[in-house]
C-alpha cells in the first residue's frame, strides 16, 4: 500500500512539473512526463498515463489560438503521416525486448532535441517544400511516438522552421500534439496497453497537470524564458544522456 502511495505521489509530482514547463513554454508535457516516468517504468506504459493530461492541456493550447482552420489545411498531410506513422509502429512497439531499446531510442531523442535547443540551431521549410517534409517529418513522428510515447520529434523542429507568428507556432504544436497524442491512445488500446487501471490514473494525472500549467502560465511574465529554456534543455539532455548509459549498462 505504502509502495503504491510513493508510486501516485511521483507521478503527481511529474506531472505538475510537465505541465509547469507546458505553461511556460507552450510545449514540453510529454517530453517532460515520459522522460521522467521512465525512470520508473517502460516507455510505452509511461506513454499511456499521458493520454488524458495530454490530450486535455493540447486541446486547450490550440483552442487559444487565432486561426486554426487555416492551420489544419496546411498541416493536414503531416497530420495524416503521424497516423500512419504510429499505426506502422505497432508491431515494434510489441517486438520481444521492445522496452529496452525503445528506452534506447528515447534517450537519443532526448538527447538530440536537449542539443538542438541548447544550441538554438534552426532550419528554414520554404512553402514549396511542405508537400514532401510535412509528411516525412509527420511519419517519423509517428514512428517516433509509437515506439517511446514522445512525439517531440521531429515535429516541433518542423514545425519552428515553418516561419509561423509566435501565436500561430505555439497553436500549431497543440494541434499537431493533439493528433498525435490521439493516435498513440489508439495505437495502445489496440495493443491493450491501455486498460482501466492506466487510464484510471492518467484521468487522475490531469490535475496535476493542469495546476502545473496554471502556474507555469502565471511564471511566465515574470521570469527570463532564455534561462528557463535553457534549464529545460539541459535537463533533456541529462535524462537523455541518463536512458542511453542505464540501458548500455544493462
């Protein structure tokens, strides 16, 4: 009993910590959440206690925003390769072993993204090639997703090379997060993965969540976002770096 306590008490204070850094960034739940829930459990299992607060805080990201329909025209090919990109991750989601090199995977893309915001480095999409790296880059994210639960990447580099007004960028990662938060939740009740108990949880999770996004929404007129973002970063970086040195010892 003492045990399942300590368990519900850690995954609380997970997510009030994903959802501070959400409200203060416009991204970063996920990421945040299974990184660190990992450090408990498989990435899949972590992925399915982020269903309901992910879905809900992404929902409310985008429906703040000033021009969706528009934004959904021109997503839509990228949106539909991340269905078909974590429908086509299914079956190595349920490979023999499959938690322990998709706990691999997961911390080189912590990693990758830890050094990508550190460095600040960037890349420019001109329109005339969104017809082909939307979809690429929606595939990989899907891929991405069904194998680790995080859909950070390449998604929201894609998306920052777009151009878009800070408004429309931040709207533009809650859809693109809530299309792909919605086909993971598919992806697993296929597999079974999420079941009553997990989504039990991941309904309770909200909470948390959501008071941490109040509070990171509230701290971020009041703190320098270069610094917090670089904090941000630099702890993806470690836990990155932490996922890629615990599954090599093991």
């Amino acid at each position: 009993m003492g045990a399942m306590d300590t368990s519900h008490i850690f995954v609380a204070l997970v997510f009030a910590l994903a959802g501070m850094v959400k409200g203060v960034t416009g991204m970063g739940l996920p990421t945040v959440a299974v990184a660190l829930l990992t450090l408990k459990m498989p990435p899949l299992e972590a992925a399915a206690l982020l269903i309901v607060p992910s879905s809900v805080t992404n929902v409310w990201q985008l429906a703040a925003g000033p021009a969706l329909y528009p934004l959904w025209l021109r997503l839509r090919p990228m949106l539909l390769a991340v269905c078909l990109g974590t429908a086509a991750a299914a079956p190595l989601a349920g490979a023999q072993d499959a938690a322990r090199w998709s706990g691999a995977v997961l911390g080189i893309a912590l990693l990758a993204y830890g050094l990508l915001g550190l460095t600040g480095w960037r890349w420019h999409v001109p329109p005339r090639a969104e017809r082909w790296a939307g979809p690429l880059a929606g595939a990989f994210t899907g891929l991405m997703a069904g194998v680790t639960g995080v859909f950070v990447m390449p998604a929201a580099p894609y998306l920052q090379a777009l151009s878009l007004e800070k408004d429309d960028l931040v709207q533009a990662m809650g859809l693109a997060f809530t299309v792909s938060t919605l086909a993971l939740a598919v992806m697993l009740a296929g597999r079974g993965a999420w079941q009553a108990s997990a989504a039990g949880v991941s309904f309770l999770a909200l909470l948390p969540a959501g008071a941490g996004m109040l509070l990171g929404q509230r701290l971020r007129g009041r703190m320098q976002p270069v610094l917090f973002r670089r904090c941000f970063f630099a702890g993806l970086l470690a836990l990155g770096a932490h996922q890629c040195l615990r599954m090599f010892i093991n």
